[in-house]
C-alpha cells in the first residue's frame, strides 16, 4: 500500500520476503531487516523520501 510518500512496509506477517518493494523503491528508502527467527521484512526509513 501506498502512503504519501512512501511504501507502507509495516505489516511484517503479509511479506513474503521477495525484496519487490526494495528494488521498485527509487529513493533507496526501504531495506530488509531480518527478525529473531531469521526471515527477513522491509523497513522504511521515511526521512529518504
């Protein structure tokens, strides 16, 4: 989903960890953090927008 700016790359369990959202993101705004049990999500850093 899109929000203002930037990707709305909050909801961790809907991502399948397809890195899509980083590549399409022409700010480099958006990276792939992994969490405890080692699956990867995106994170926004809003301030590249």
């Amino acid at each position: 989903m899109r929000i203002g700016c930037y990707l709305d790359t909050g909801n961790k369990i809907d991502c399948v960890g397809c890195e899509a959202c980083v590549q399409v993101c022409g700010k480099n705004a958006i990276r792939m953090l992994e969490d405890e049990e080692g699956f990867r999500y995106p994170a926004t850093d809003g301030s590249k927008c």
